[in-house]
DNA sequence: ATGTAATGTAAGTACCTACTTACATTTTGA
DNA sequence: TCAAAATGTAAGTAGGTACTTACATTACAT
C-alpha cells in the first residue's frame, strides 16, 4: 500500500468517525481500525491524535467549491443567479456533509482551526455575493440596501436549512426536487418580498 | 444548604462547562468542583453523568419564551411584528447561549434529547409565525407565498445571525445598536425583497 | 534478489474517567 | 435539642485513552 494511499484512508475514517462522535468521542484505536490499519501506523503518521485533527482540518477545504460556485453571474438574470447560487450552495455543502457537522461541534473548542478554514470560505463567498449586490445596485436593478446584510441574510437561511433537513433531520435534501422548491421559494421573497405586488406601500402605518 | 439550591448549582455548573468542553469533556470532577461541592455529591443527586445530562435537557426549556415572544402580533403593522419577533427570537437565544451551543454540538450524537426540547420550541414557533401569515395572507394583506417556508426562512436567518455573531465571533450583539439593525435590514427585505420599488416587474425575462 | 521503507504484533506505561464503598461530619427541621 | 437528612473525606475499582517500545513481517523499487 502506497503511503499516500494509507494516510488518506486514515483521514477518511477520522473525518467520518469524529463527524458522529466528536473529536473526543473518536478513539485513534477505531480510526485506525476502520481505516484497516493498526493504531501504530495512525501514529506513526500524524503522531498525534491533535495532529491529525489538524491534517483533517487542513486537508479538507472549502474554497474549491467556491471557484465552481461563482461563475457567469453576470450571464444570467438575477432570480436566476441566485437560484443558482444558492442550489450549488447547498450542494457543496451537501459534499461536504461530514466536514460540516465537524465544524458544527468542534467550533467551540477549537476556535482558531475552525475559523481558519470556514471563515475564510464565508468571507469569500459573503464578500463575493456582496460584490455582486453593489453592482447590481449600481446598474440600478436593484435598490438599496446593505450588500453585505442582504449576503449574510441569504447565506444564513441556506445554511439553516441545510442544518434542519440534513443535519437535523437526516433528510437527503437532493432526493426528489425539495431542494429546488425550497430555493426557489427563498430566492422569491428575497427578490420580491412577500408583500402584494399590486398594492401600493402600506408600509409605515401604524394599526 | 438547600438540597434544591446544591442540584440547581450543579445544573448551572454542568450547562455552563459542557457548553464549553462538550459532554465527553466536561468531566464530572470539574462540574462538582465548579458547583464548589463533591464529585460524590453529584452522583447522590444526579446516580450517572447520563442523568444529569438529561436534567438538564429537561429543566432548560425553550417553551416559556415562546408564550412572551407571540402576544399582541394582531395590534400592531406587519414590519412591527416581524421585527418585535425577531428581535426577541434574538434575545431568547442569548439568554439561553450556552443551552444553545449544547444542542450545536451534541446535536448529532444525542439526537433524541434535542429534538424532545428543539423541535418543540421550532414547531410551535414555525407554527406560529406561518398561522401568521397565513391569518394576513387570508386578509389579502400579503401576497401568495408557502407560510411553511417563508417562516423557516425568517427564523433560520435570524438563527445564522446568532450563530455567526454569538458563537462563532463571540459578539455580543446587543451592544449598541447592531442587532436592531440587523433585525431592521433582515426584515425590510423579508417584506419589500431587493428589487427598485419604482420599477415594474422585470422578473421572469430571459437575459 | 535484496535492501529499505512501510506496516504489523504484542506488550506495556501513565493517566484519566465514571462510579463505588465505608465512615465521619455538618446542616436542617420539628 | 436531637434525630434525620445532606454533605464531606478518603480510598479504591474497573475500564478506557493516547501513546511507546522492541521486534517481526510484508511490500516495493532498483
């Protein structure tokens, strides 16, 4: 067995294994057991149990998906564009499903690796959309409102409801067309908002 | 010592260091010693580590928020009672921020605790706010959207927020003004969406 | 084919954990 | 005041953990 081979079989089993228990609820033996190799050999390679927390940590990053994610916005109209952002949001982050729940229960503990890692990833993605907005707002095709609150805005209710279904819930969000309908919808209230459309403003008047 | 007030401080020690630490690291050692009583103690109050854990499950309930949060949503405009609930979903969190952090983290290995306590908070409130909506749409005074979705929308951004600020960056976002804002931004677009207000509608045209 | 790098076997170390037992001391309530 | 309830002290158990050491075995490249 090729040593790259053997030490990505042992970052394989770590992620998956300190995704369901934790990174204390995770024993080196059954990393190692899992991966097919002894306890030895885990350590022999990483030696240690913080170090190899560290290799997944690295090992494992966001940022790729977001060079796939990002792509010909400017092609498209805008629901469109966000559709499409938020549907291959949500499936990176369906990918990714082990690493995200790392994140989720380790965050607090280990601050400083998770935010190397997802803050840069959110930052990227948050900063990018925000861009996005601004142009928009400067074409006049939209109006005005803060570009980086309007991202955080529909980044958080896509990561919500990856985290309810997915994580939660352990409903496969890809089966059927779910996942679609519910973007959709998100994207519809975010362009649109949810008032009626033929009405005027009733906005602002009290009882 | 009252034996109510001797569990009550080891509860309050046990939230605040598994919040911290996890169930696995919080160590029944350090949770007595931080109650300022003896490991013993808490196993005569408590029998097991499991117990405890779950009086604690048990004794912070979400459900008590719920009923300050909804009243009086009639009496007051729709932008009102969208940012009223908000900004109280906001503070029910940060009172409750190490309760929440647990379920972050333990979310997935002791998946029959949270969704006992979490899901009835988020099914009564979903519930809730999508009879809202639903009583307005009724009115006629919003336009035909899924009430289902739109409030798993509402909540989940409002909860991404938290999340971001309260656990991950460690903001305290009731400083100064900031969460009012927020909440303010997230609901403007929530009932206005993003598109110039003067304009028609653009949507649905292909490039 | 053979030397070297990678892995395995087996035994063990030092430490920590949840939890227990026996007994002494303090606190509380009537 | 005084018995009962609550807590403390001290020592220990059984099991698990990360990690180590010494030595044997396998796989691979030249």
């Amino acid at each position: 067995m090729k040593i790259t081979a053997t030490r990505q079989k042992i970052l394989d089993s770590a992620v998956l294994l300190v995704s369901e228990k934790g990174y204390l609820g995770a024993t080196t033996r059954e990393i190692a057991k899992k991966a097919g190799v002894t306890e030895l050999t885990l350590f022999r390679h990483f030696g240690t149990k913080e170090k190899l927390f560290g290799s997944i940590m690295g090992s494992n990053s966001f940022l790729p998906a977001l060079r796939e994610i990002l792509p010909d916005l400017e092609e498209m109209s805008y629901a469109e564009a966000l559709e499409m952002l938020g549907t291959r949001f949500l499936l990176s982050l369906k990918e990714r499903k082990p690493f995200v729940k790392i994140m989720q229960s380790e965050m607090t503990r280990y601050p400083a690796e998770m935010r190397r890692v997802y803050g840069h990833f959110m930052d990227d993605m948050l900063g990018t959309l925000a861009l996005y907005f601004e142009s928009l707002q400067r074409k006049g095709q939209l109006r005005d409102f803060s570009p980086t609150m309007a991202s955080r805005m529909f980044m958080g209710m896509l990561f919500s409801y990856f985290r309810t279904e997915e994580i939660m819930r352990n409903v496969d969000i890809t089966r059927g067309k779910r996942m679609n309908k519910a973007v959709a919808e998100f994207v519809d209230i975010f362009v649109h908002g949810t008032l009626p459309r033929t009405n005027g403003t009733v906005r602002r008047k009290r009882s």
